[in-house]
C-alpha cells in the first residue's frame, strides 16, 4: 500500500505524516489492520526496538474531585464506587512504589486527584519522592497533581521528579464538551510549565469519548508541537456512575488503528498504552506492543489491570523485553533536547515552550486547600464523552448523547463486566498488583 510506504519511510526519518495521511489510518478496513501494524511496528523498533518500558501508578489520593471531567471516576459527582481517601504519607506511598519497581517498573507515576497542588501538596510529594530516590535513585518519578502555579514546576524538578504528566486528552475544539471547570488552554499551560522547569512532558489522549477521526488526529499533532517526550494514549474505561458509563465505542481493531496512527505521528516519542488496554485491545493487547514501547505495570488509578505477572508473561511470549534502569528511553536525539530544556538551553520540537492561553483561575492556590481544593488532570484510566453541552447540563446531556451513540454505534455491546473497580494496593490493606 502506498500511503504506508510513505508513512513508514517517514517515520524512520523521524518526520511526521501529513494530517491527511493520519487521517487515511484511521481509515483503514480490517483487512488492512495487519499491513498498518506492521508498518508502524518497523518505525517503532527503528526508535525503541523490542524494549518495553514499565510504569507503575501510585494513586497518591483517590477521588473527592471538585472537576467535572466526564470520563472521571473521579470527578464532581461521580456515582463509581471507587476507593475515596486522602493524601497517603510518604512511606505509605514509598512502600507501593517498591512494590512496581520489583515488578520491574522503571518509572513510577505519583497522582492524585484534584485541580492542581496547593504549595503544601508540593512539600507532601517533595518527601515522598525522596522517600522513593533514597530506596532506589535509579527510580524515574513522575508527577500527576493537576494544574501547576508558577513555581511549583521549578519545586518538583528541584525535590527529585523527572517528569510531569498532564494529558490534553482529546482535541482544542471539544474540550468543552468533556470539562467545563477548566479549559484545554489550562491543560496546554501546566504542560509548558512543566517542560519550561526541565521537567520531561508525559502528555496524552483518552479515545472512545466520542470523538472524531479528526479530533484525534487534531490533539495528536497537538501533543507533537508541544513536545510530549511521552504520549499515554488512554481508551475510555466507561466507568458505571460517570457520564460516559455507556460510550462503548471501541474495537480491539480501532484500538490498534489509533495507536498506530499515534506512532506515525510522533514516530520517535515514548507511546504507552494506557488506561482501558484491558479492557479494550483484549485479546490483541500483545499486537499493541508492535506500536507503544511503554505500558503501566498492573493496576491503574480506580481500577485493575491484569495481573503485573501477565504484563510481564505478554511482553515476553510477544518477543520484547522489558527496559532496564540503565537504558535510556528516549532515542539519543530526543534525550539531548530534553537534557537542553533541563540546563536552559532551546526547547525541543517547536511549539513547546512560548507563553500560553489562559490560566486564569486555574492556579491550585487560587482553588483553594487540602480536599476543596480544586483539580484538572487526568492520568490513568479515564472516562470521557462526545457532544456539546452547555456547562450547566453537560452530565445530563453527556449521558443523552452517550444513549444516542450507543444507538448508532454497531459495537455497542456494553461490557461493564470488563471493569473492575480497584480495591488492593494503594490506600488499602492489600498488596499491590504488580
Ligand atoms: S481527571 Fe483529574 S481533575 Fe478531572 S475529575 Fe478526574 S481527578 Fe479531577
């Protein structure tokens, strides 16, 4: 096929495809799946080969969200029975990581609910990242707290984190459809400020909220400008009690058709399949592994994954092998622009750090402290939906849209056997999967 000669020699030279070829992939029939796999499997090992890299989420507080982000178990009103508590303690926190990093995570993911940190969040997550380093320095942290003030980027590098995830989650133009408590400026603003400290940007997508090719296509190649080092592709998890519970909308199929699309647009970018790769690729999860070099080991946030010891047993059976501490992630080109953002020198793929939209009310400070303080994140498995709503109805509206598309939609089945709402590990008296 012509469009994936030119998509894979593209991607060997690290150059994006044009949006109409993006496009064309997500266009392509059944028949095809295995040729698209293939081609985008070629530009993943050029770039990462058969490493797979593991990352382990600690869900530092669990729900008591004022956002109302629709996909979130989370959020403002969500009916999920999910686990609810408050800040774990640094050791609380260190003893789940350890858990992940035997398994053979090389990065672990520190979030917690909410609009953003207060500075005395901050100073919480500054010493439960050292209790985290001085077990293990080789251990990547990365820091999911919402949106960031001034400064308190610059106070994460500074007490240890690596990285800072803030997902855009689906394209500028139907931001509003999903959050109406914060913006996507907000989102694009915590990203610059996380990458302006020398911070590494983890910033990805949630698909199957109902939206467009052309909105995932559009917040693909906006996490391209932005220069995402990591782009976590999320498959809504259509959480009972959410406004999305009954957006169904994916195929295994369509999965792999986004990730692939995902890897030809930033072909040297860690992708990692996120939240929903149970639930969604099933039994072609391991097909996946040709397109994302990066996986979360286990459980997510609100709800589990398989079991750590089947992502490992997967990775091996499928041929790759799982990233050592001691090798880089990121190809050697990637990895000498983000050492340039750490050491001030000139952001990396154009487009990343300039001043922003909107931040307004955003700030964590502003939102106020401890639990009533406000939130717009969004890390693991989340939720998310399709039409416009006016802000003072979009659950309502959310849920008439979800019936509406579940109606049209040939894959409609509802699995909600598929999600298991999490209740080990972190903020119980159980162990860990990992
Ligand atoms: S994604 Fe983050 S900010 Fe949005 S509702 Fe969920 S926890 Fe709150």
């Amino acid at each position: 096929m012509d469009l994936l000669d030119t998509l894979t020699a593209k991607g060997l030279r690290g150059e994006a495809p044009t949006r109409e070829e993006a496009l064309a992939v997500l266009a392509t029939t059944d028949d095809e799946l295995l040729d698209v796999v293939a081609a985008a499997g070629r530009v993943r090992r050029q770039w990462f080969g058969r490493r797979v890299k593991l990352n382990y989420l600690v869900n530092l507080k669990s729900g008591l969200c004022p956002e109302d982000c629709s996909y979130c178990s989370q959020r403002l009103g969500s009916k999920a029975e999910i686990l609810k508590y408050t800040w774990l303690k640094p050791d609380q926190a260190a003893e789940a990581a350890k858990a992940g990093v035997a398994g053979g995570a090389k990065r672990v993911c520190l979030v917690a609910s909410g609009r953003g940190p207060t500075d005395r969040d901050i100073d919480r997550v500054a010493d439960t990242i050292s209790a985290i380093k001085d077990a293990d320095p080789a251990v990547e942290i990365c820091a999911c707290l919402g949106l960031l003030s001034d400064n308190q980027a610059e106070r994460l590098k500074a007490a240890g984190a690596d990285a800072y995830n803030h997902n855009l989650n689906t394209s500028e133009g139907t931001y509003g459809d999903i959050a109406t408590t914060h913006t996507y400026a907000d989102r694009v603003d915590t990203v610059q400020k996380a990458h302006g400290a020398g911070l590494s940007a983890c910033s990805g997508l949630i698909a199957g909220m109902g939206e467009s090719d052309e909105d995932l296509v559009d917040v693909v190649f906006a996490l391209r400008e932005l220069g995402s080092d990591s782009v976590p592709v999320n498959f809504l998890i259509p959480f009972e009690g959410t406004p999305l519970a009954k957006e169904w909308n994916l195929t295994p199929q369509r999965c792999l058709r986004i990730l692939a699309m995902v890897r030809f647009v930033n072909p040297d970018t860690e992708v990692r399949i996120a939240g929903g790769r149970e639930v969604h690729l099933r039994t072609l999860q391991p097909l996946g592994l040709h397109l994302a070099n990066s996986i979360f080991l286990g459980d997510y946030l609100t709800s589990e994954g398989q079991a750590g010891q089947a992502d490992l047993d997967m990775i091996k059976d499928a041929g790759f092998e799982v990233e050592g501490a001691g090798e880089a992630t990121l190809p050697r080109h990637r990895a000498d622009v983000a050492a340039a953002v750490a050491t001030g020198g000139a952001c990396g793929t154009g487009g990343g750090c300039g001043p922003c939209g909107g931040h307004g009310e955003a700030s964590g400070d502003a939102a106020g402290e401890e639990e009533a303080g406000g939130g717009a994140h969004g890390c693991g498995p989340c939720g998310g939906h399709a039409v416009a709503a006016p802000a003072e109805n979009a659950a309502e509206s959310a849920a008439e849209s979800a019936a509406e598309s579940a109606a049209e939609n040939p894959n409609d089945e509802l699995r909600s056997d598929l999600v298991r709402v999490r209740r080990r590990g972190a903020g119980t008296e159980l162990a860990p999967n990992a």
